[in-house]
C-alpha cells in the first residue's frame, strides 16, 4: 500500500473499512459553483461557519436535513429549507434510562442484555415489513400519526406527506424536525430550484431567495469510496474497472482476485432498518476466523470463490423486488439502472448465519 505521502506499507492482510456514507452527493443545478456566501456539505461539515442571524439555505429534506434543520432553527435568523421529497419520519425513541433501572441493569446484567435483545429485536421485526410491504401498515399508522400530532397546518401536513411506500427511502427518526418546521423563522419550499446565484437560489417560479450560508443535506455516494484509491489484485486486476458498472462481492466481505482483501461494509451489506454495527460486528468475526483458519492450514493466501461471489450477488436480486425498497423512488439504495448496490435484503440474523456456512464453501485456502 502506498500513501498521499509517499510511504510504502506492506501488509499480508488487507481489511478494508472504508465506510460508505460520507463521500457527498452534490446536486446537479445550474450555478452551483456562483454562490458568493458561505457553503458546505452535510459530510463535509464546516464548523467555521457562523450561522447566528444569517438567511441559511438548506437543500433536501432527507436523513441528514431531519438532523441539522432543529439545530439551525434555533439561531438562524431566516431558515430557507427546500425540499423536493418528503421523509417518512417516525418519533425517535430517545428516553432517558432511569437512575433506578440503571442501578437495576448494574445489579443484574442479564436484564440489561434482554432489554438490549428486546430493541434488536424490535428493529427486526420493521425488516419484515419492509420486506413484504403490505404488513408495514403499522409503521405507516406510526409515521401518519406522529405527522398528524405533530403538525396542525393542512397545508403543511400535505406537503410533507410521502406518496411512495415507507421505507423506499431511508426512515427517518426525528421529534424535534416537524415542529422547527413550523417555527415563525422557518420556511418550507417545495418548488423546484432553477439555478443557484450569488446571492441566493432562484426557484422555478421565478421568486429569489436571499441567502448567506447554504447547507447541500442531498446526501451521500456509498459506492465511490474508491474514487481516491486504486486497489489492484492479481493479473493486474483493477478492482475500480470491476466495480465501475457495479461493485459486487462474495457475501460483502470479499472479491475474486483480491487474495487476502477483506471489506467491512462491502457491496449489499448496508441497512435500512437495523444497526449496521450488527452488519459490521457480523464481519469482523468472519474474517477473524478466515485470519484463523488460515493460520491453522499454515495457507499464506485466503481468496473468495468466484461462485460464491455469483451466489450472492444472484440471492441480492432475486430477494430485492417485491420489497419496499424496490418501491419506485429514487434513493441511495439505487444505482442509476435501478439496481441495489447497498443493501442487504433480509434479517441481520440471516446474514450472520450465511457468513458462518460461508467459511467451508466459499474460500479458496492456499
């Protein structure tokens, strides 16, 4: 391996954990580069900026808008938020763990590990609804009701409604998000942007909107965390031209041709409904036990077979239609063909159990 700084590294093993979401995804809209005041995107975050009495933009409405717009709203002094989409958003279930059961969990751990189960499991059980939509009404019931309860305005109400199935797009959990929409200092703008100026936005309406600071909350590009590094295999193999039509891999963890490379959070292994540090805990414990086996053979290559990597990518699309993700938006779940390149379609625990066949049948030891 060899760095910006000229350093060559040699390594037997190789894990790459690289991440997905935070190479931004910056909108395509005409003038973006004119805007004289200040700027920044939510995955590049610029905490040099003063948001204090200033006329602050926000474009896109997702999960990472529900999370800087309360915040904004509390000190700027006009706060512009453009959205093209609606979010689904349940109620964030953020209480506070009481001194009495706080004392109990540290009396009796087990009961601290059964609550913890009790909110996996929780989580699991929204997978099955996103997996077969037409049992998610509980979860539409949830995210209409908290809307409703929390938004009194028709007009408003309306505009933030979604019309795709929930979960086609990441759900958002928020509490604080609708009413900083409805604060007097808080605009919610549904036309569409025409260009930006410098010295605002212009709509597609032909109304402007003055601005000092803009926020780009439009999101992220799980797939091009390779855009700023070259990884070749065997042959000369380019994992970059491989992956330039679709990254693909063998349960998410590792490719054909790339001997002793290992991913944590590889192609079709990130969530939308669970934690993914269950999804990373998962394949940490996999390729640890690779690193054994491999110690135990006294084999100094581990490579993934290529069926494996057919198997998987197969099972990815065959479990992918019919779900909601599959519902017709547009989302980083999706690559420009509509193709899943970022999620796993299933249980969390089902992946657990698939890596742990897949160390006997999926591996070549040499």
């Amino acid at each position: 391996m060899s760095n910006t700084r000229g350093e060559i590294i040699e390594a037997r093993i190789v894990v790459a954990a690289m991440g997905g979401l935070h190479v931004p995804n910056w909108p395509d809209i005409l003038g973006r580069e004119t805007f004289s005041g200040r700027h920044c995107h939510t995955a590049r975050w610029d905490h040099s900026i003063a948001f204090a009495g200033k006329r602050v933009g926000v474009i896109g409405t997702g999960t990472s808008a529900i999370q800087v717009v309360p915040e904004l709203a509390k000190v700027a002094a006009q706060l512009h938020v453009f959205q093209r989409t609606p979010v689904w958003v349940l109620p964030r279930p953020d209480v506070a763990i009481a001194a009495w059961l706080q004392r109990l969990f540290a009396w009796a751990p087990p009961l601290r590990l059964a609550f913890r189960a009790a909110l996996y499991l929780q989580l699991e059980m929204l997978s099955l609804t996103l997996l077969k939509p037409r049992s998610a009404f509980w979860v539409r019931w949830l995210a209409r009701r908290h809307l409703h309860q929390q938004v009194a305005d028709t007009t408003c109400r309306k505009a933030l409604q979604p019309d795709y199935p929930i979960g086609c797009k990441r759900i958002a959990l928020s509490s604080d998000y609708y009413p900083a929409l409805q604060q007097a200092n808080v605009h919610l703008d549904t036309t569409a942007i025409a260009a930006i100026e410098p010295e605002g936005l212009r709509l597609v309406d032909d109304r402007h909107v003055a601005l000092d600071v803009l926020i780009y909350a439009t999101g992220f590009r799980p797939m091009d965390v390779l855009a700023t590094v070259q990884i070749e295999g065997e042959g000369s193999a380019s994992l970059n031209r491989l992956w330039a039509d679709r990254p693909c891999s063998a349960n998410g963890v590792a490719v054909p041709g790339f001997p002793n490379l290992f991913f944590v959070l590889g192609p079709n292994t990130a969530l939308g409904h669970n934690s993914v540090l269950y999804m990373i805990e998962s394949q940490t414990g996999h390729i640890g036990t690779l690193l054994r086996d491999m110690r135990r053979r006294r084999c100094a290559e581990v490579e993934a077979e290529s069926a494996a990597m057919t198997r998987f990518m197969i099972d990815i699309d065959r479990a992918f239609p019919g779900t909601a993700w599959a519902g017709g938006c547009k989302s980083w779940y999706l690559d420009a063909k509509g193709r899943n390149i970022a999620l796993w379609v299933g249980l969390t625990l089902t992946y657990r159990w698939r890596l742990r066949r897949a160390r006997r049948r999926d591996y070549a030891f040499r």
